[in-house]
C-alpha cells in the first residue's frame, strides 16, 4: 500500500468560526455577566443599607459630612425660610435626625441632598417656585431621599461600579468604556424608579403639613419649557423620569389618595 498524505479532518488549532462572530459572542457574554454582577452587588448595596441602624448612619454621615457651618451664609433671611420650611416638614417626612438647610447662590433650579443631613439649595430654584406649596414639595422631595437613604444606595451602587469595574478590567483597561454605557442605563432606570418613589412620599407630606396638595407639580411646570422636547427614548439614559410622566403620576396618585388640590401661598 502505497503512502499518501493529508491532512487531518479536524485540527484543533484552526477555529471553524468567523473570528467576528467569536468576538461577538464574547463581548455580549461579558457585558451578560457584567450586567448581572452589577445588579446582584447593586441588591447586596440595597440590603445592606436597609438594615443599617440610625446609629451606623449617623456615623457614616458625620465620617463623609462637608464642614460649611463656619461658612458665610447667603441671604441667611432665606436660608432661616427654608430651615424652618424643613423642620415643619421633617415629622410629616417620618425623619428624627435633624436636618442642615444650605442656601446656596447658583443659577440652576435645583436642590440636592448629601451625606451629614445636609440640603442645598441652589437660589436657582426660587426663581421657578413662587409658592410655599411647591417650594414645600421639593424639600420634602430631598426628605423622602433622606428618609430611604439613597445617598447611601448612590455612594455605595457608585463605589462598588468602581471597584468591580476596575477589578475586572483594571483601572485604565479600554474595556471599562464598554461597561460604563451598560451601568449608565442600569443605574438610570433606578434612579428613576427612587426619584418616583420620593415624589409619592413628597406628595404625602405636603398633604400632611398643609391638608390639601396644591402646588405639588408647580416645579415641575415650571421645568417642562425647558425641557423641550426630548424624546422618550433620550429620557430612558436619565437620572429622573420625563417632566409630564412625573406630573401625571402625582395627579394620578393625589387622585388615588383622595388628597385634596387646595389655594397656594405664596412666600
């Protein structure tokens, strides 16, 4: 018999796929696990805070609290409005921990909380609120953050992004890029859904402080020429859910409560 060579039917050496769809198949594969760490760690983050005593919170705020009480003050005749605006409001919040109003002079409507039970609010905000009522509602809103501690589930949900990011990937790897997009929606949809969840709790409280909700979704009014007309689709990358969804919510909810839309007073 005669020898003939050739070469073997299969070789392990040479792949029998197109390299592009091996790539693909590796790039979804990762972005799944990704994905899935980052919810699991994101409930872990959850759990955790929930079952965080006072105490331990207490100590967290005081260990990461910014140091402005020694600052000079803006309009302090505004930041004594909005101080007691706060303590009148905290009790139908559900808070006992005390409460630092910060005036701050900055043409952006907006208020935001930080750790220490610290409120800012830019002097933006009181040029779009002309009323108690609304101006009640969006401190209440801060409180309803306050109350369920999402500054704690944002530092948290951002330190572990962080760490589990770079322990993937390394810190400066280019493949960090491709995961900064897949959390940016992830953490979106749920910060809309704790944004939603102080609205409602917002709601409930200027109820309880004035008897009736009036003026609830005048920032929000205020808000929506600005907003313009951005898509649905643009709305599902951000922080907080679509001006008018967030005003039908409240109406629909205010409704559902039987609360009352009663007369503003301005401030």
């Amino acid at each position: 018999m005669q020898y003939q060579p050739s070469l073997p039917e299969h070789n392990d050496n040479v792949s029998h796929t197109h390299p592009g769809r091996e790539f693909l198949l590796i790039l979804f594969g990762m972005g799944a696990l990704a994905v899935m760490a980052f919810v699991l760690l994101g409930l872990l983050v959850d759990f955790t805070v929930d079952r965080l005593s006072d105490e331990t919170e207490a100590k967290i705020n005081a260990a990461v609290s910014f140091k402005l009480a020694r600052e000079k003050q803006y309009l302090p005749e505004r930041q004594a409005m909005l101080q007691q605006m706060t303590d009148e409001l905290r009790e139908c919040a559900g808070l006992r921990q005390p409460v630092a109003i910060h005036f701050i002079q900055n043409k952006q409507p907006n208020a935001a909380i930080l750790p220490g039970g610290q409120i800012f609010v830019f002097s933006g905000l009181l040029d779009k609120v002309k009323s108690q009522n609304g101006l009640a509602f969006v401190l209440a809103h801060e409180l309803g953050h306050m109350k369920n501690r999402d500054h704690l589930r944002a530092m948290g949900r951002s330190l572990v992004f962080v760490v589990a990011a770079s322990l993937l990937t390394g810190s400066h790897s280019d493949l960090t890029q491709v995961l900064v997009p897949i959390n940016q929606v992830g953490s979106a949809r749920y910060s809309q859904t704790r944004e939603s969840e102080a609205d409602r709790a917002a709601l409930k409280a200027v109820n309880c402080r004035f008897g009736h909700v009036g003026g609830a979704t005048e920032f929000f009014e205020a808000m929506k020429s600005e907003d313009g007309m951005r898509s649905a689709w643009l709305h599902s990358f951000s922080s907080h859910p679509e001006l008018q969804m967030r005003i039908d919510a409240l109406n629909q909810a205010a409704r559902t409560l039987n609360f009352r839309v009663g007369a503003t007073t301005s401030y």
